[in-house]
C-alpha cells in the first residue's frame, strides 16, 4: 500500500524529490488498493473480504482529494503565499508526527487482543531487521550496478 498523502509529501520534500510526482503516486495507490486488496486476498489466501466500496472512496475522497483540491485553489488564487510561511516545514512535520501518534493510540485502545511488551518488542525488532536487511540488499545491488557500470566504460 501506499504511503499516506501527508508523510510521501513530507518524506519527497525532505530528499528533494518531485513532490507532485509524490502526491500523485500516493492518490493513485490509496485508490487502487480500494480494488486490488478483495482481488489478491482472494488470490493468496482463497478467501476475500467485503468492502464497502462506495464508503471507502467517499471518505478517501473527503481526506484526499477535498484537501488537496482546497489547497491547489488556494495556491492558483493566490489566496495563500507559501514563500510568507517559513514556520511550514516545522508545522507539517509536526503534524505528521502528531497524526502517527494518534493512530498509534487508536490501533491499541481500539485493539480486540490484549498486547504485552514482548509483542511490541518483538514486533519491533523485526522491523529493524527487515529494514537492514533491505538496506544491505539495496546498497549490495547498487555497488553490484556500479561496478558493472565501470566495466561497461
């Protein structure tokens, strides 16, 4: 799935990247997955799930599209001039990291199984490991490439 609107942004900004090219990729992905997720659940696993599509893209619309609209209009209109902003990449930071904190609280308070530490600890270790291990994938393939590279010249 793709990542939400406000972190690709954040995340493209802060690399240098094409924001729009970001945004786009994002939109696009959450409006897919609406699809493809009942599709590939049925294929792995041989079951699928109901959703309710019309819900999923109205409120995806509402949290998506409806902000993101307001914003371009606002900006083509002049109405808000980014450049009189400086505080703006410290206050979408902040707020990126005040929109995972309440997910974070929700997914517990709203969790049907109870959760110890070792869960939590578990779960965060896996992460760090499958991210260093797609680290090393990463930086082995592009050495690999650039070592071909300097052969081919």
């Amino acid at each position: 799935m793709p990542p939400p609107v406000s972190s690709a942004i954040i995340i493209t900004k802060a690399i240098g990247g094409n924001e729009a090219a970001a945004v786009f990729n994002s939109i696009i992905g959450s409006f897919l997955g609406i699809f493809i997720t009942p599709f590939s659940l049925l294929f792995f696993l041989g079951s699928t799930a109901i959703i309710p599509m019309i819900n999923s893209v109205v409120i995806l619309s509402q949290t998506v599209l409806l902000p993101l609209g307001i914003g371009l209009m606002l900006r083509h209109f002049n109405i808000i001039q980014i450049s009189r902003l400086p505080h703006l990449p410290s206050v979408s930071q902040a707020l990126l990291l005040f929109i995972i904190y309440t997910t974070f609280c929700d997914a517990f308070i709203t969790h049907d199984a109870p959760m110890n530490a070792s869960d939590i600890l578990i779960t965060v270790v896996l992460v760090l490991l499958i991210q260093l291990g797609f680290l090393y994938i990463s930086f082995y393939c592009s050495h690999a490439q650039n070592g071909i590279l300097q052969l081919m010249l």
